[in-house]
C-alpha cells in the first residue's frame, strides 16, 4: 500500500496543476487562511441564533470551536506514533497525516454545517466545501508537500470529527430560518 501511495504522490507531484495554483490551493489549508473562515461563522452563526431568540444558540458555535481544537489533539500525536517520511524534496517525519488537510476540513466543514440553516441554497456551499477541500488535498500533493494516504488520512479522521459535531445538534429548528439548536 505504501509503496502505491508514494508511486501516486511522485507522478501527481509537479503535475495536473500549475505551481502557483497548486500552491494556492495548499495554502488554503493553513491555519492563517482557514481559522479567521471559521470564526467568522462561529460569530456570526452565534450572533444571529441569539438574535432569533433559539434555545441553546451558543453550542453549535461551541461544538465547532471544540471540533477545531480537537484538530491539532489527535493529529499531533499521530504525527508522532506514525513517523511517516516526507515526500522527495522535504525533510523529516511526521507528515501522516496531513495537519494542513485536517485544518482545511474541519475549519471549512464546521463553516459549513454552521451556516447550512441560514441558507436557501445549502447545496451550494456543500458543494463549494467539497471542492475546496479537495483543492486543498490536491494542492497538498501536487506541491510534493504531502503523499496522497496523508490527505486522505485526514479527510477521513476529520470527517468523523465533524460528524461528532454534527451529532450534536438537534434536527428540530424553531423557524425555517434560525439555527437547529
């Protein structure tokens, strides 16, 4: 398995995307770029269940909040237990998995879930979710930073995580436009 993960990684690496729009999109994995996404959300997604009057507006803010935070908790560690070699051209260990893809989809997903009530359109942003998170694992590899199982790792790991979260809200809204809390 390994073995094709790396085979995969060095013939997507420098390939399908130009440098700088892979680039681009491995940055917006970064906790500079996805983090202020994510409180955006978390306060404005707070502001208006509060203002709509919703029981218990403050825990959908709150499980994302904790959603990120477990980020780092779990990928660190695992960074370490694993000690996967990085790809040619980097140095080290500890790229399984990939924190800028875990970074990426949480910060982005919990936006997304977030802000899913407010909307005419949720499968809009849904979708515009997907695709960035992929950008961001595609970017990842094609900029040699990340081999393909790290991303997927992630993803994967992540997903449940949000998964959690969204658990942890309830079905039933008080109007068609106020947060399900």
């Amino acid at each position: 398995m390994r073995r094709l993960d790396e085979r995969l990684g060095r013939a997507l690496s420098g390939s399908l995307l130009p440098r700088p729009l892979a680039e681009f999109f491995a940055d917006l994995g970064a906790m500079t770029v996805a983090l202020p996404v994510l409180a955006a959300a978390l306060v404005y997604t707070a502001w208006r269940g509060r203002r709509a009057g919703a029981r218990r507006w403050w825990l959908p803010p709150l499980l994302a909040a904790l959603a990120m935070a477990a980020v780092p908790a779990l990928v660190v560690p695992l960074k370490a237990a694993v000690g996967r070699g990085a790809p040619p051209g980097m140095d080290g260990t500890g790229y399984y998995p990939s924190g800028h893809t875990a970074t990426a989809t949480v910060a982005y997903g919990a936006t997304t879930l977030l802000l899913l009530p407010f909307l005419r359109a949720p499968r809009a942003l849904f979708s515009a979710c997907v695709l960035v998170n992929l950008a961001v694992g595609l970017g990842l590899v094609v900029r040699g930073y990340h081999w393909p199982a790290d991303v997927v790792a992630s993803w994967l790991l992540c997903g449940m995580l949000l998964g959690v979260m969204s658990l942890g809200r309830s079905t039933r809204r008080s109007s068609s436009r106020t947060p399900g809390c």
